[in-house]
C-alpha cells in the first residue's frame, strides 16, 4: 500500500550505512517515520533538513508496516535562517517539540497549516517571535491545554464588556481583569495584550508571551509525558 502528502522534516536520524530514519509532521496523518534509502547521501541530505517542506510518499507492505519514504523538495526553509542563529535554534526547537506532542499517525486539524505559516516565518527576524508565541497558544488549543483568554476566569466579564485583561492564572490557564487579579499580582503570570489583539507588541510583550506560552507548554503537553522544554526554547525570551 502507498499514500502521497505533503510534509514538514522534524528529524532525520542515521540508519544503517548511508540509510535515514525520517520523522515527519503530515496534515493527514500526523507525526509518521519511515526509511530514506540513501537519505545519509549528497543527494538528499540537503532535502532532509529541519524544517523543510518536503511531499513524501509512503510505501509500505501494511499500514502498521515501518514503510519507506519517497521525498521530493518543496519549500527549503532550512537555507533562510542559516544566517540567523536565533531563528534557527528556534526552528529547530520547535521540531523537537513537535516531535514530543504529536499524536503518532494521527492529524490535528488546522495545526500542520499554522506551523507551515510559523516557519515560513522564521526567516523574517522582525516577526517570527511573534508568530511563535501566537502558534503555541494554537498548539495548546490544538492538543487539549487550551488557554481562556477572552474573559476574566474570576468574573466572568469579556473584553467587550469593558474588563481589562491583564494577568493570567498559572493554576487554571485563565485571564484575570487587572481589578480582581490585583490583590494576587506577585503569584499571576502577566498577560501581553498582542495576544488577545490588544496593540502592537512590544519586545517587552514578545518576552513576556513566550515565558508565558513556554509555561503552559511545559505544563500541559510535555510535563504529564515525562519531557521537558527543549533548551534552546527555555533559553530563547532571554536571547531576544
């Protein structure tokens, strides 16, 4: 049996003598590994790096079977941020992570669409930290730990009501208005008003977003499976 799709290189791992094992992110079937004959080559290690959109497809004798990919280059993004050690290291924090949280064979609807969008983001300096810290909200959404940032978690007023979104509660992932969060501010987590599209953001905002985002990834996706944040993200609001 085959099937064709397109897809984002997570990982490409040495296998055998000049063989790799593939791991890739599909919008169909979401996180799937197969061999690349020859994938250790001249010819196709360029292809097989992190972050590339590549379409595959996959042969394989059933679909519990290892399988092996045929690959042809889509989208090198691997090249643009060759020149910027953040977006890289970015980049590939990012794979890894994803390696982590997705659902092995399994697609998470809207996700493989915003990630392209957030690498194909990495090569524009000026914006991709702001793009991550709005994609892991998505991710978040995507895989169960959603946050509740459109009200107050504690009064239950809207933005439209006139509440003034300002903290978020580590404990439920909930906004708080800035009245009833005062009296706990020192144990909240601040809320950067660009992710409830409140204002342009600031490098300040950037930083407090991605602490705030990398908590609740931490938290709600790779903690309950024994992971912990890849190191180049847990580094990455103190290298902006």
């Amino acid at each position: 049996m085959d099937w064709r799709d397109r897809a984002i290189v997570l990982a490409n791992r040495t296998q055998g003598e000049n063989h790799s094992l593939l791991t890739v992110f599909t919008p169909q079937r979401g996180k799937v590994s197969a061999l690349v004959y020859g994938g250790q080559g001249k010819g196709k290690t360029p292809i097989l790096q992190t972050g590339n959109g590549i379409e595959v497809r996959w042969r394989g004798k059933s679909a519990d079977s290892l399988g092996h990919f045929d690959i042809d280059l889509m989208e090198p993004r691997a090249s643009a941020v060759f020149g910027d050690p953040k977006a890289l290291s970015a980049l590939t924090a990012t794979a890894e992570l994803l390696l982590h949280v997705l659902p092995e064979g399994e697609g998470v609807p809207g996700l493989f669409e915003a990630t392209e969008v957030l690498f194909d983001t990495f090569g524009e300096r000026r914006i991709w930290p702001v793009v991550l810290a709005k994609w892991e909200v998505g991710l978040l959404s995507a895989l169960g730990g959603g946050l509740t940032l459109d009200r107050c978690v504690a009064t239950d007023r809207r933005l439209e009501d006139g509440a003034e979104l300002c903290f978020v509660s580590p404990k439920s992932g909930g906004a708080v208005s800035y009245e009833a969060g005062l009296p706990y501010k020192d144990k909240m987590l601040p809320l950067p008003p660009f992710l409830i599209d409140m204002g342009e953001p600031t490098e300040g905002d950037v930083k407090a977003a991605l602490a705030l985002t990398g908590y609740f990834v931490t938290e709600r996706l790779l903690a309950p499976i024994g992971r912990t944040m890849p190191e180049a993200r847990e580094r990455l609001p103190g290298r902006l």
